[in-house]
C-alpha cells in the first residue's frame, strides 16, 4: 500500500527519498516517515530500474547470458558471471581446468577488493567526508586497470565463460598484481588514520543500526551484513568452489551487530582477500585456460543451482532446463534484496543521518535488488 | 612601502582640496561602498578556488587547471555561467520571501565587514562596540537561511532550515564567549583597540591556557556557525540533498554561495583580530631588532595572512571530518562547549583581574 506523500493525521512528514537522491547511491526510492528528525517508518519502494533480466536471460543461450549478469550486480561483475559459469558447468559436467580455477578466484577476489574500496569510500562520503572516497578510487584504480589489461573491460567484465576464462592471462599480470598487494598494504594505515580512528566516525556508527544474531537470520542477510551481527555465513567456507578450499583464510566475524561492526568486516575482508590472492598468484598453474566445450551448449533436462559469495554476501543462480539450448527458467537470488529488507527494523527511532549511515553499512547496488 | 593606508589619506587629502565637505562625505560612502563590493566579489571568487585548490590537494587531484594560470579564473566563469542561468522560483513557494532571503543573507555578510581592520588605520567604520556589532549582525544570516527553508516549499529545504536554525543560535553563545574572554582581556569592545592591545605580543600567546581554549572553542563555534563541516547539516547533501537551499538556482544560489565565503572571512578575520593581532605584526617583547624586521611587512600582508591560515584551517576541517549528527552536534554544544567557555571565561576573568597575563 503505497502511502500519500504529504503529511499523515497524525503530524508526522512523509519524504520520498529517492529515486535520485544522493543518499541511495544509485537509484533506490525510499518513502520515508518523519517525526521531526526521527525516522517512524521507511518502506522501499522497488521497480525502478527493474530491466527484467532474468526474463531476458530465458531468450539468450547458456553462453549469452553470463553477459548479461555482469549488469546486475555491477561491482561484482566477475563473481556473478563465476557464479553463472559454474551453474552452468554443473549441468554440462565438464571439468574446469586448475589454471583457469586459479585465475577465476583470483579475479574473484580483487572484484571484491574493489568493491569493497568503493562501498569504503561511498560509506565515508555517506557521513560527509569525501576525501576518503578519492583515497579508496586511487587504489581501486589500479585493480580496474589490471582488470583492463586482462578482459579489456573496468566495470562491466565478460572474462568467465562457461568451462574456464576467455582468455588467458596478460603477461604482466603477475607483476602487476603483486604491485597492487604492495600499494595497498602501504596505505591501509592511512584509511584507519583518516576513518576507522575518527571519533566523529565512531560515534556515527556505534550502537546504529543494530541487528541481532536472529533478525539477521530471519531476514535471510547474508554476506558483511549478517557476518556483523555473529552469523557464518561465507560461501566459499560452507560450500567451497574452484580453488577456495585449498587456500587458507579466515571468515572475518564481528558480534558487535551495528554498523561499526558491518564496518570492520567489510575492512578486514579486504585484508583476507589479499591474503588469498598472496597463496595463489605465485603459484598459478601451467596448462589450459579453458576446457574444450562444444560451439553450442545445452544442459540436460533438470535443475541446477550454485551459490557464490560475492562482495555484497550469497547469490544464487537456479537454472531450470528444459534440454533446449536456452534456460526454461532463471531465477537469481540476490544478496542486495534481502539485506536491504532489514532496512526498516534497523532504522526505525533514529534520526535521518543514521538512516543514510545504516544504509551504507549495507551496501546496496540497486541494480542487484531490481534486476 | 605599500600602505594601504596611504591610499585613503591621498585620496581623502585630494577630495578635500577640490569640493566641500559635504560633497566629500558623499563621495568617500560611494568609494568605500564600490570597494566593498568589490572586496565581496574578489574575495567569494578567491576563496571558492582556494577551497577547490585546498580539496583538490587533500584529495589527490589537480583540481581546476584550464582557465588561467592554476586556474584562477575557473570561478569567474563559473559566476558568469550562474549569472547568465534562469532563476526558477518553484511552484508553491512564497515568491516574495523566496527571492528576498539570498539577498537577506549577502547584506548581513556585508554590513559585518564594515568594523573590520583590514590594515593599519584602514577599516570602514572604527565603532567603539566593534566586536559586538559583528556578532549581533552576523546573527541575523540566519533569518535568511530560515526565510530560505519555509519559502521554499519543499520538505528538505524546510529540515536543512530547522537544523541550521537550532545550530546557529546554539554555537553563538560559545563563540560570543570565546569573544568576551579576550574582551576582558582588553577591556574594550573596539577592534581598533583590541589589536593596540596586543602591541606587544599575540593575545594567543600572552593570554595563557585559557587563551588557547577559547581560541579552540571560537573555531569549532565559528565553523559550526557558517555551517561548514563537520557541522554543514543544514545543507548535508548525503541526507537532505541541499539543505536550505535546495531550490535555488542561478544567481540566487550563487548568492548563498558566495555569502558563505564572506561569512568564512569574516569570522576568520574576528579571530585573526582577537588572537592573533589583526594586522599587528609579530612582536616578542624586547627583541627590538626582530620586532623592527617585522614591522617591514606591510600591515594588510600580516592581516590577510593570518586570516587565510585560519581559512585554511577550516578548510581542512572540512576535507578531513565526516559529519556530525543532529542530536551529537547539540549536545556537543550544551553538554560541552558551552559548560568549558563559561568556566574557561572565569579562568580569564582571574587572569585579567590578578595581571597574570603577560
């Protein structure tokens, strides 16, 4: 029931916030209830880039519509296509070369890295300090140039395909890589400096947005969002894919449950995801970068389903085949939608800056809650 | 030497000898009305490239480089473009009130420059109750903002109006303190006198501890007051889009804008003038041949030296803080700054009646 915008019986403002609005980085329309500054109620309202992708993806071959995914969650373009290749490679049971596997999780993981850089810098900015927004693009700009180099794109990457990558790696990948490890080691300091340390930061984000353990279970969060709140809830720990069961890293757990805690998260993963990428960029194995398929595929009559872990927690790519050379039926289950359904419980009796901080701490990509 | 001074006693010398009195006065209100305004102009243009220059270095970028050298003149052209803009009055809004706040707000940015001391012996009106007026008048901006906010008939605009008007007259009461404290110093309310007083040495470093606290409390005040982050969040556009000013276009939106950078000056200079000397340079007691050095330096480079640093300051504020809350910046307020500069101005109080200053 969609509600007047104006003002209720009972006094209180009614605000659209959105779809363009600063706030809801990118496009999300939020019709927010006002007692003064104090939020009473906050109803997303969804649709309004809703370019039916998985209505689309049933015309498109099982090679086509990997390339349609990397619109959907737009910061973790590698990892949704990832997730796609490996539904797909389920059903057709051919078995992934191990240098391609190694070069997928590492490109998984400097996707996240980026992502996360961004989710920094828009958080910070969020808050009213823009100069860490500039701090964290200086680094990410050096992963979408490695990301350039490799598959020719920056945001919108089509490099994994159903059997492997496309193509193999720039030679100067290595190198590269390992130059970003470095630059970015030698300024995680200056991002604590400038904001975890920061005590009007701090006070911004302590005790805000609180969920417990339950309501982020019962909410179906997944991903920074319910590892904040004490929930395991990792992907690649619970169900291991490609080569994530042979590195070792930690899944980064916080019990705080407010969006400090979401934050911290979010900044130590960063730090696990370059600990992954140290265990395998040396030792990348020889041999092909994708195994042999045929020119056109088609999946067995059944269904199939494969989760990921991407930047912004679990996706799952559910594919119905009717043995056609095109899905029956695709369904996608995005982190963003239901981390983005506690945003009411989260909010509700704080003031209007602390809604845009929780929201932040949630790190929406509106493009993954619409498709 | 250059003197600034010279150049109102020649032109005052030259007036007198060729019309009457009268016909004089009038004339020196039109010369010093035109050089106001013309202050305003190069000061708003300066200071929006100062602050885009200051945040294109923080956060590593080159910031505007293409019209003139270092791109002096990207805000000239800016201006331009803003003036040439169509001022849309939106549908709903209280057309009188609307158009008449930026103007509200620019004239009281205005009348503050007049008490002050741009230099030695030249300032527009030498009044006895000087840093009185300045805090009194400056208080009025927010009338405008408040005009600003209703006017605009739009539910933004109208919370960036409520939080900057419970934000000004809060953070007031700190910096009228940190004011009187250095006023008891003095024992003058006269600018002119306020920096005679400090003939021998800053008031910053003659005043002790409680100098330095009020010194710190009237820049968070002041930054509070002109609505500069960490406290802009009247016009926070990660929350409320614009604020206060989230209608305006053109000419009227360039108007709050550049009387943002004049109220930035002004309270800058009020604090360059009560701690820091005003135009009076560096002295340290007996050092004659030091201090004689430093007499040297014409007296509007000491002025506006200090005065820049201190903008600088807030500019980096601003580049490096996110923003506080609405209920954190109150109760930073209440709960804190207001309990230390009442305490801090009886600490000056004891100072000044026992001499312990130097």
């Amino acid at each position: 029931m969609i509600e007047e915008v104006g003002t209720t019986t009972e006094g209180d403002l009614v605000i659209n916030v959105g779809p363009q609005h600063p706030a809801t980085h990118g496009v999300l329309h939020l019709v927010i209830t006002l007692n003064g500054e104090t939020i009473k109620k906050v109803e997303p309202h969804l649709g309004y880039i809703h370019r039916s992708i998985e209505k689309m993806c049933e015309s498109l071959t099982y090679r086509q519509f990997i390339y349609v995914t990397s619109r959907m969650d737009y910061l973790s373009a590698h990892i949704n296509n990832h997730a796609c290749a490996l539904c797909v490679e389920k059903g057709l049971q051919v078995e992934v070369p191990q240098r391609a596997q190694y070069i997928r999780v590492i490109m998984d993981e400097l996707t996240r890295i980026a992502s996360h850089e961004l989710w920094w810098g828009a958080m910070a900015m969020d808050l009213g300090a823009f100069t860490p927004f500039f701090h964290a693009f200086r680094e990410r700009e050096t992963i979408n140039t490695i990301m350039e180099e490799t598959c020719g794109a920056r945001l919108t990457m089509n490099y994994m395909v159903p059997g492997g990558v496309m193509f193999d790696l720039h030679p100067d990948f290595q190198k590269k890589v390992k130059a970003f490890i470095q630059q970015y080691t030698s300024k995680i300091n200056e991002y604590d400096e400038l904001v975890t340390g920061n005590i009007i930061f701090q006070n911004r984000m302590k005790g805000i947005g609180y969920v417990t353990k339950e309501d982020a279970i019962s909410y179906g969060c997944t991903g920074p969002v319910a590892r904040g709140s004490g929930v395991a809830s990792d992907i690649r720990k619970i169900a291991p894919y490609d080569v994530y069961d042979k590195v070792e890293f930690d899944e980064v757990l916080e019990t705080g449950g407010d969006s400090f805690a979401r934050y911290l998260v979010r900044v130590k993963e960063m730090q696990q995801s370059i600990r992954i990428i140290e265990q395998l960029i040396d030792n990348i194995p020889e041999g092909d970068f994708q195994a042999k398929t045929k020119a056109v595929l088609k999946l067995p009559k059944g269904e199939f389903y494969q989760r990921v872990e991407t930047a912004r927690g679990e996706l799952g790519v559910y594919i119905i085949s009717e043995g056609g050379t095109t899905p029956y039926r695709i369904k996608f289950r995005s982190p963003g939608f239901s981390n983005l359904s506690i945003l009411d419980h989260m909010v509700r009796g704080h003031k209007i800056g602390d809604l845009v901080a929780a929201m932040g701490t949630l790190d929406l990509v509106i493009p993954d809650i619409d498709r | 030497m250059f003197s600034l001074e010279g150049i109102t006693k020649a032109i005052d010398t030259w007036l007198n000898a060729h019309f009457n009195s009268t016909v004089v006065l009038l004339a020196e209100c039109v010369l010093v009305g035109v050089a106001a305004i013309a202050l305003f102009a190069v000061l708003g243009l300066g200071l929006v490239w100062m602050e885009r220059k200051v945040a294109a270095v923080m956060q590593i970028r080159l910031g505007p480089n293409r019209l003139g050298p270092k791109g002096i003149f990207q805000t000239s052209a800016d201006t331009l473009k803003l003036i040439m803009k169509e001022g849309l009055t939106p549908d709903g809004a209280d057309k009188f009130l609307f158009n008449l706040a930026p103007f509200i707000v620019m004239i009281v940015a205005m009348l503050v420059l007049a008490p002050i001391s741009f230099a030695k012996n030249f300032q527009i009106w030498d009044i006895n109750i000087g840093v009185l007026y300045v805090s009194a008048v400056s208080s009025l901006s927010v009338i405008g903002i408040l005009m600003a906010g209703w006017s605009s008939n739009n539910k933004y605009s109208l919370l960036g109006a409520m939080r900057s008007g419970a934000q000004i007259v809060s953070y007031e009461l700190s910096a009228g303190l940190a004011i009187i404290s250095i006023v008891v110093l003095t024992g003058s309310l006269s600018i002119n006198d306020i920096i005679q007083s400090q003939q021998n040495g800053w008031w910053i470093f003659k005043g002790h501890i409680p100098a330095i606290i009020s010194f710190i409390i009237f820049i968070i005040a002041v930054t509070a007051e002109t609505n500069r982050a960490p406290f802009d969040l009247a016009e926070a556009e990660s929350e409320l889009t614009a604020g206060f000013h989230t209608e305006y276009s053109g000419m009227k939106f360039a108007l709050f804008f550049l009387a943002e950078y004049i109220n930035i000056f002004i309270v800058c200079s009020i604090g360059a003038t009560l701690f820091f000397g005003g135009w009076m340079p560096l002295h340290i007691g007996n050092w004659e041949a030091f201090n004689h050095i430093m007499d040297f330096i014409p007296s509007s480079i000491w002025f506006f030296g200090k005065t820049i640093f201190l903008i600088f300051l807030i500019m980096w504020f601003r580049w490096t803080f996110p923003r506080l809350r609405v209920d954190q910046l109150l109760n930073l307020e209440w709960k804190y700054l207001l309990p230390i500069s009442l305490f801090n101005l009886l600490l000056m109080t004891v100072v000044a009646i026992m001499g312990w200053h130097f």
